[in-house]
C-alpha cells in the first residue's frame, strides 16, 4: 500500500488525545507517553495510516468528512454504514483463519466524521498481480486466487437470503456509468445507445434474476483485499456492500485481473487462465461444483463488462487506454445469449 510520510501528529491536535486516550490502550494499554507519525495512504478518500513511534502501533483513519465529500450529511451516513458493515462481518465469523475483517477501533463524529480501524499487514491483491506478471510466477497468482474465491464465497454463503437478485439495480448502475463516460467524453452518443440496447438483452435473460441475493462486498478491487500467509485474507473497506448477485463480485475481480494483463502485458488473453481458475475455485464451495460454475460464468460477461466501464472512468489512464477498456466492455456485453 503506498504511503506518503507527513511528518509528526502535533499534541495538540485534538486526534492526538482522540488516539492515546480512546484508541492506543486498546491496543498497548495506556501510556502517558506517545508520539504518532502521520502517512497519507493512495487512495480516493482521506485515509491516513498513525503509527506510534515508540510501540510500533499502528491504525488507520478513513475521514469521511473532506474535501472529495464536504457534506455532513452524507459523510455522517457513510461512517455509519462502514462502521455497521465490518461490526456485522466479523459477528459472521471474519474474525481470524483465514479470512478476516479489520477490526473498528472508535468512530469519532466530532473529527470530520472519522473511523478508526485496525491496521493489516500484507500484500494488496494489485501488488501480487503486478509481481506475478513481472516475475512470470503463475503459481503465485493461482494459489492466491484460490484464497480470494474462498474468502468471496464464504462471505457470500454466509449472508445469502431467499429473495431473488432484483437486476434492475445492476442496469441503472450501468446506465450511471455510460454516463459518466458520456460526460468524460471517453463515449459518444451512437454508442450510448448500443449499451443500452446490450443492457437490455441482459435484462431479459432469466439467468440474471434466478439467483438468491447475498450481501457483496460491493468495491471488490485489487486494492481492497490483503493477503497474508496461505489461505489468509483481509478485507478492511466495506462501504459499498449491498444486496446483489454474487457474480456482482466474481465479475469484477475477473474485469480487474483481464485490465491487469492488458495493462501490463498489452495481451488480455493472458488473464484468461486466472479467470478461469478463480470462478472454478469459487464454484467448489458449493454442493454442485459444475453446475455453479456454469451458473456463474453464464453471468459473468455482463459484471465484467460494467466494471471495464467503471476502470474506463480513471482520470489517470490514457484517452487511447480507456477507448480499450470501452471496446473490451462491449465485446463482454455482447455476449449476453
């Protein structure tokens, strides 16, 4: 995850007794003295990694309150809902071995709406994507894979209800997407109308209703999942879970490892192999391994494809890198029979 060291939190900043009065004894135990060196962590919101000089501690603050949401309103709703989200996983057993949810450590309104949860050490999914493709180490990518299907499976199981998905959400998702490309300028008019003609098709296709709705992660990107030894996971930014379909998240893990390759390599079809072990691992935790996984990859094209929307919308990739992106979304949508 990469920092951006600031310098010293200065004592008298109200977060400096916030964290060695309320946060570090539960952590150290009380001590009356601390001192709390401040990094800003890449990332779209305000999250800041504290580490205290002398113990070593660490946390991690997500200031919901800021200049990317100046609302009170909202960034009061938002903090509530993160902090409801991870309480409500980890009373579903994402507590240790091996798939864990940080753990939140105080909610301060007062401090431009903050929380305050547990650091993680390991390695973000987006670096060991980028190493196994610089270094050539499939099996690196394969294994890990494997522990993210579980962990997304369990978190799926373990959360699914009778209701059927409702995919009329899924399409307005979409058509927020295709317009924030529209207004980008990364998509024209004449092309709108193709997306929304495939979302559509997709719309009338049974198999996008007939699965029970489970609760996604519902942000399930590279820089969202850490690993540790073996099968450990550790997922700590659970803002956007929601009721959906459960390819809602295989589909975009699997957009995020074909933008990967095409990114890094210039060849998609690299990646293919990794989707492929990753629905297939994600599919053997359940009664009916085959039968899942054709369930599953029969819906994928569509999840994949509005995620390489989403990917397209990043300021920071080229005009001709996001005309890509677009194009690659189109071919997954296509296949919507």
């Amino acid at each position: 995850m990469g920092k951006q060291y600031l310098g010293h939190l200065p004592k008298n900043d109200p977060l400096h007794g916030y964290l060695q009065y309320d946060i570090q004894p539960q952590l150290t135990g009380f001590r009356d003295s601390v001192t709390y060196r401040v990094f800003k962590l890449n990332g779209s919101n305000a999250v800041y990694l504290y580490e205290e000089k002398h113990t070593g501690a660490k946390v991690i603050g997500k200031f919901f309150l800021s200049p990317q949401e100046p609302d009170p309103e909202v960034a009061a709703r938002r903090l509530s809902r993160e902090c409801r989200n991870l309480l409500m996983m980890r009373d579903r057993g994402f507590t240790g071995y091996p798939h864990y949810i940080a753990r939140p450590l105080g909610c301060n309104a007062s401090l431009n709406q903050l929380l305050v949860v547990e650091y993680c050490d390991g390695e973000l999914l987006s670096s060991l994507i980028s190493r196994a493709i610089r270094n050539h180490d499939d099996g690196l990518l394969f294994y890990k894979l494997t522990a993210l299907a579980y962990f997304l499976a369990s978190f799926h199981n373990r959360t699914a209800k009778d209701s059927r998905v409702d995919f009329h959400e899924a399409g307005r998702y979409m058509d927020g997407l295709v317009g924030q490309l529209i207004e980008g300028q990364t998509l024209n008019g004449k092309e709108s109308h193709e997306f929304h003609w495939l979302r559509d098709r997709w719309k009338e296709q049974p198999k996008m209703w007939e699965d029970r709705q489970v609760l996604v992660h519902g942000d399930a990107t590279p820089e969202n999942f850490l690993f540790g030894n073996e099968l450990s996971v550790m997922s700590f930014d659970l803002e956007r879970v929601q009721w959906a379909d459960r390819v809602y998240d295989a589909g975009r893990i699997a957009a995020e490892l074909q933008h990967f390759f095409l990114l890094e390599t210039g060849n998609k079809y690299l990646a293919e192999p990794f989707i492929g072990h990753f629905l297939w691992e994600y599919s053997c935790h359940f009664p009916d391994r085959e039968q899942t996984f054709r369930s599953i990859t029969g819906r994928v094209p569509f999840y994949m494809g509005i995620t390489l929307l989403r990917i397209a919308r990043n300021p920071w990739l080229t005009g001709e890198y996001k005309r890509r992106l677009v194009h690659e979304a189109r071919q997954c949508l296509r296949r919507w029979s």
